[in-house]
C-alpha cells in the first residue's frame, strides 16, 4: 500500500470494514481495513502512518487461509494493487473477510463501469441537482463578465464608426435612415416613395445606378427589417417607371428598362443617352471604358452603350481589337 | 455668318470621313445606317470621278478599305452600299453583279444635251454620236451613261434615236420646241 494520506476518505462514507493485521516490512501492524467509494484504506490502531489503496489501481481481492505449520489456519485478504504490489491482510474471522472482499470486489466492478455511490438514492439525485445549478451558475457569471467588458468596448467601436461615417457622409450607403425604416413594405406606394428618397442621395455621384444598386442601399438605410427584392422590384415598377399609369407625380427619379431587361434608375427629367454619349471621347471608346467613366458597374457599360446607340448618340465600331463605340457623327 | 462659317469647319472633309472606323461597320440603327451609306455612295461617287472610270466591282474595291486604321467594309457593307446606291438612283447593278455609278442622273444630262443643242442650232437636225462626242455635254461620258441620257431625253420626246449599222452610225434627232 501507498503511504499516501489524503484527509476527504476519512470524510466518506464507509462500505466495509474489517478489523485484522496488515503485514508490514515482516511485521504485522494491527488496525482496521476500511473500503470507500475512493478505496481502501487502513487504519493502524495505536496510531501512524494510514495506508490507502485507491480504488483505480486496486486489481483483485483474493481471499484465502494462510496456514503456518504450528499455527491454525486464518482467514487472509489479498489486496493486489497495479503497480504489482501485494498488500496482505488477516482478517479477525472469516464473515467479515467474506463481506469485505465482496464489497471490495462491487466496488471495483462499479468503479470500471463509472457507478459511484454517491450517485445513487435521493441524495445523488440532489447532488447532481446542485452539481449542475452550480456550473450553469458560473457559465452565467463567465458570460456577465464577458458582456460586461464588451459593453466597455463597445463605446469606442461606436466612435470608431461615427469618425468614419462622417467623413464618408456623400455616401448613401452608410447611412441609416431612420425613416427607411419604418416604411411599410407591403404598402407599395410608400415603399416607391422611400426608395426614391435614397436614390435621390445616391445619384449625386452618379448619373444612374441599376435596380440592384437601389436595392442594397434602401436595405442598408433600413437597417435590420430587409425588404426582398421582388417587392422593391414591384413597387418600383407601379409608381416609378417611366411609362407607369400611376407614377407618382413628384418622384426625383425615374424607372427604364434597357434592351436586355436591366433596370435602370436616373433623375426624372435627365437625359441619360446624352450623358452617356458624353462620357464617349472623340477618339471612341470600348464599354469598360465607358462604364468607368459613368463610374457604374462594368456589366452596365456595354448596355448604356447599347441604349445610346438606339438613341442615335452613339455609333458602333467592330474593329478586330473589339467592339468600340464613337460619337456619332452620321446624325450630327 | 459665324454660324455657317463654323458649319463649313465642322463639316468632315473626305478623308475625315475616311479615318472614320465606325464608317467601316455597318451600323445596326436605321437613321444611322442611312447616313452612313449616304456618306459611302458620295465617297465612291468622288473616287470614280477620280478614277474616272465609272464602273466598279464592290468586292474588290479599294475604296472601302483603309491600311492606315487597319479598317474595311465587310461583304455584306458593300452590298447595302450598292443597294443603296442604286435605291437612291446613283447606280445601276450590271448583269455581271458590278455597280455602275452614274456620274450625274440621266435626265439631268439629258436636259443638257437639249440645251446645248438648242444653244448650238442643231435642233431640227439629224446627228451621229460620234460628232455629239465631240463635243458638248456628252463628251468625256461614259457609254452607258450616254445611253442612258438619250433615252431619257428620248421619253421626254425631245428626240428620236436611229440604231444604224454599227454604233458609229447611230443618229440622234433632236425635235424642236413646240
């Protein structure tokens, strides 16, 4: 046996006991082997050095009769411990060796299928109660903690934002509109209506974005409720296209549909061919080159470019470096 | 006067035109393909004068290319431009698929010939081509065009053509005025 002493086995509850002498160094030692849900331990009777075994390490109990030639027969536990010790115990009489090992042998098969006694009874089931009030209680106190310290943070993150946000104030995409937000979307009249509003702050920079572009902004501007694209797309199509019956009459931009079905937005009343023949140099130019110079998407050049040619601005040039398109000269 | 004097400066010279590249494409837009083949029937007009050969075949001419901006009219360009051209009474489609351009309209040179005529007193007379090429508005023209003027001036019943022997024996009889 280990001479390890650890004070919370003598706290536990006792399984078995048996009173005998433990053999020592060839010196038997008298005392009380005592088996606990944390092993077995002894327990010299004048006092000393207490001896346990803890039960992960406990291997087998045997029981049998040691028998000197000149002495009878007692009754004896063997205790074989991992390490290949032997622990030799003589018990006083044979019913408490016989409830001894048994319990000793319970107790090892219960500790290699995880069964603690503790676990057992009423008493287990409000152990393992409290066991778990008390871990959720510290996920609750790690998670104030947590919050706590972001909320600290959180106030230099939003300054963050507010220095950018001014310097980039032109732009319409980071702004949060507090009115966007609290449109309904199902009321489409409304709903062409607040969307015209940001795209008017959108078109300062620009002479015309696409149907998507109005959607992202009008979805930034709203913030969390997000309208889906096909009511947008809808409303838009009712109140703000050009050719629409019920247009609203003072709207600050107007809805077109190019050649391939892209959607364009622009300022009512704006001649958009116009600008984009504009954005042309005399020496031609390709598409790409013109959808940077309207500073719109890439995709979108090659339509303006289309739009303006059915407008009679611009003609076409299919030279082998690619399409190019010039102002044009033959309507001049 | 500014205006037209600014008009004059704008208006694109012949080889303006031709270091064109869009002109080279057959536009798709219909205002801007009329314009265009406007412009092409007046280039081809001036480079025959050029040339001074009237007839051309639009497939291999070199009027409708440009090496300098690696520039040339499709097959299908030169085609709508002889269509074109014979649409706007420019030219006529010959029988070996050649455009004929004619150097101004065959009533037009036909009024001419009348009223060289009249100025000169041949009215009333009997004339062979060959001494109408001689002189007057007919010298110097094409045959077809030539052709073509007398009849014109023929369905205006101003004259009366004989087909004699040869061509060199063909007469013209001019009518006086009644």
């Amino acid at each position: 046996m280990q001479p390890i002493t650890t004070q919370s086995w003598a706290a536990e509850a006792t399984l078995a006991e048996t009173p005998g002498k433990l053999e020592v160094d060839d010196d038997w030692v008298r005392g009380t082997l005592r088996l606990t849900a944390s092993g077995v331990s002894f327990v010299p009777l004048e006092g000393g050095q207490q001896r346990q075994i803890p039960i992960g390490t406990l291997l087998r109990v045997v029981t049998h009769d040691r028998r000197r030639r000149w002495k009878k027969a007692r009754p004896c536990v063997e205790l074989w411990a991992a390490n290949g010790t032997k622990a030799t115990f003589d018990c006083r009489d044979d019913r408490r060796r016989r409830a001894f090992a048994s319990a000793a042998e319970k107790a090892v098969a219960d500790h290699a299928t995880g069964f603690k006694p503790s676990d057992a009874g009423i008493g287990g089931l409000a152990r393992r109660r409290r066991r778990r009030r008390r871990r959720h209680e510290g996920l609750a106190e790690d998670t104030r903690a947590d919050l706590k310290a972001l909320a600290a943070r959180a106030g230099e993150v939003v300054s963050v934002l507010k220095r950018y946000g001014d310097a980039s104030a032109a732009s319409a995409f980071c702004v949060a509109d507090a009115e966007a937000a609290t449109v309904d979307t199902s009321d489409a009249r409304q709903l062409a209506a607040s969307a015209a509003r940001v795209a008017e702050r959108l078109l300062e920079r620009r002479p015309t974005c696409s149907l998507a572009d109005l959607w992202c902004a009008y979805n930034r501007a709203r913030g969390v409720a997000l309208v889906s694209p096909d009511d947008l797309a809808d409303a838009c199509a009712r109140y703000l296209a050009v050719d629409a019956p019920r247009r609203l009459a003072d709207a600050p931009v107007a809805m077109r549909t190019l050649r391939s079905g892209v959607r364009i937005i622009y300022n009512a009343g704006d001649d958009v061919p116009g600008r984009v023949a504009a954005a042309v140099p005399a020496a031609g130019a390709s598409a790409p080159a013109v959808a940077r110079a309207l500073r719109g998407p890439a995709a979108l050049g090659l339509e303006h470019c289309l739009d303006a040619e059915a407008a009679g601005r611009l003609c076409r040039d299919a030279g082998p470096a690619g399409l190019a398109f010039f102002p044009n000269r033959f309507l001049a | 006067m500014a205006e037209l004097a600014a008009a004059e400066e704008d208006a694109w010279s012949d080889e303006d035109w031709q270091a064109f590249p869009p002109l080279y494409t057959l536009q798709p837009h219909a205002a801007t393909r009329e314009a265009q083949l406007n412009v092409w029937i007046d280039l081809l007009w001036r480079w025959c004068k050029a040339q001074n050969s009237w007839t051309v075949d639009v497939a291999s001419c070199d009027v409708f290319v440009n090496e300098t901006i690696n520039r040339r009219l499709d097959e299908n360009g030169r085609r709508e431009v002889a269509k074109a051209a014979c649409r706007a009474g420019r030219g006529e489609l010959l029988e070996n698929g050649a455009l004929f351009v004619l150097e101004q309209q065959p009533k037009d040179l036909a009024r001419q010939l009348y009223e060289w005529a009249k100025a000169t007193g041949r009215l009333g007379g009997v004339f062979t081509l060959a001494e109408l090429d001689d002189d007057g508005p007919l010298a110097g023209a094409d045959a077809r065009l030539r052709t073509a003027a007398l009849d014109a001036l023929e369905a205006a019943d101003r004259c009366a053509v004989f087909t004699g022997a040869t061509s060199a024996e063909a007469g013209v009889k001019f009518f006086r005025e009644e």
